[in-house]
C-alpha cells in the first residue's frame, strides 16, 4: 500500500498525510463504533483528513501566495489535529489504537517545512 500511495503521489509529504488519514479514519470508526464517542471523534476526522487534504491542493495552486495559504490551512490542521488527539489520549488514558505520535510529529514538520517555503513547487 506504501508503495503505491508514494508511487501515484510522488510526494513524502502526500504519502505520509495519506498514511495518517487512514489511521485517523480507523481511529474515528474505533471511537464512533466501539467507544460511542461522538464529539471529539468527529472533529479528529475532520482535522486529521483535512490535512492530506490541503497538501494536495497546494499542488493546483494558481500563485504562490494561494499555494502559502493552502500549506499554512494543512499545518493548522495539523496543531489542531494534535489538540484532539492529546484529549481523546487523556481522556482514554491513552487506548486508542493507532495513534502514533512520531507519524503526526513528521506530518506536522512536514507541513511546517512546506509553509517555509517561498516558491510553488
């Protein structure tokens, strides 16, 4: 599966945003399904696919000033991400499955390192 999400997108940074998402849904389905969490597992889903999401609209963008905004929406996504994630953790003193803080720590430094960057690509 790695291979061919690196191979259709050619890039690390929609690779690894992809990854995440489908953790970040697997974890909405565990939340929503087995725990009836609600709430916070929606606002998971929405942040956490939002990301990958942003990244690949960077790709389309007509300026480099729309290709800044859509990589500083994917790293707030990304901080905001990270906010219900540390909740969700706290709250079932830290259960979830498949949340991994070095895969959303490399996210956030990616989206990070994109926004730093002057030019489209």
């Amino acid at each position: 599966m790695r291979d061919e999400v690196k191979n259709q997108s050619g890039s690390l940074a929609l690779e690894k945003s992809f990854a995440f998402a489908l953790r970040i849904i697997r974890l909405y389905q565990h939340l929503s399904d087995k725990k009836k969490e609600f709430v916070l597992s929606k606002q998971i889903l929405r942040a956490g696919t939002s990301i990958g999401a942003n990244l690949e609209e960077s790709r389309g963008a007509q300026s480099s000033s729309d290709f800044q905004a859509k990589i500083s929406i994917a790293y707030k996504e990304a901080r905001e991400t990270s906010c219900w994630l540390r909740l969700v953790s706290f709250m079932r003193q830290n259960t979830s499955p498949n949340v991994s803080s070095t895969a959303f720590t490399a996210i956030v430094k990616i989206s990070f390192a994109f926004s730093a960057q002057p030019n489209l690509p």
